[in-house]
C-alpha cells in the first residue's frame, strides 16, 4: 500500500543547544521499528553526548559540515557525502562549523533512545 507522508512527526533532539529532528519513518511517526528516515538541522556549536547505539546509522549531508567521533578517530562529512556507523561502535556527532548542517539520518532498526544508549 502507498501511503504519502504529508508531514514529518517533529522529535524532541537531545545535545546543546538542541537539534530538530523531523521524523518522516520510524518508531513515533509511522510505527515502522525495522527502519527511521529523520531530517536533523543543527546549528552551529551543536554537540550531543557519545552513544554505543544498537543500529547502523547513514548519515546524509545536504548542507554544511557533521563532524563524527568515534574510537577510530574523526570524520568531518560535508554537503554530498555520506558516513555509516555500525551498531556497537562509539560515536559523538556534532556540528562545530558556522552555519550548522542539515542531514538526513536512516537507523536500522529504526531510532530509539533505549537503543541509543547515550553517555549520562
């Protein structure tokens, strides 16, 4: 069945100062627990705490720089790149550039803060 998604189910974001998030899939906006498709805009300075999440993440970059952590090191993903992270591995996101980013985050399965497993 085709169901048109006529608007995003806009989600409460965690870090400082916080990040919108408009869920388009997932566990709030559309019952779906196997995958979540989210729009995140951060503005500049954003950081959120690390996380050991229990999903694969793809992050896609439309406009600015998303800086990843992890214990492999730091990726700075800029407007038309991508960065996967794998369920298990530590990583931080953050957005320390002028302007912010804009990106669109696929978690399988979908997000959920129970599977995030963030840093107090």
């Amino acid at each position: 069945m085709v169901k048109l998604v006529t608007a995003p189910t806009v989600v409460a974001g965690a870090g400082v100062p916080p990040v919108e998030i408009e869920e388009y899939a997932g566990r709030i906006s559309s019952g779906h627990g196997n995958v979540s498709v989210a729009r995140l805009v951060s503005q500049e300075g954003w950081s959120e705490p690390r996380q050991k999440p229990d999903f694969a993440e793809i992050s896609v970059v439309l406009k600015g720089m998303l800086r990843v952590e992890s214990e492999a090191g730091v990726v700075d993903v800029r407007s038309g790149q991508a960065v996967v992270t794998s369920p298990g591995e530590w990583v931080r996101y953050s957005t320390p550039e002028a302007g912010g980013a804009e990106y669109i985050a696929v978690c399988v399965p979908a997000f959920s803060l129970e599977l995030a497993h963030r840093d107090e």
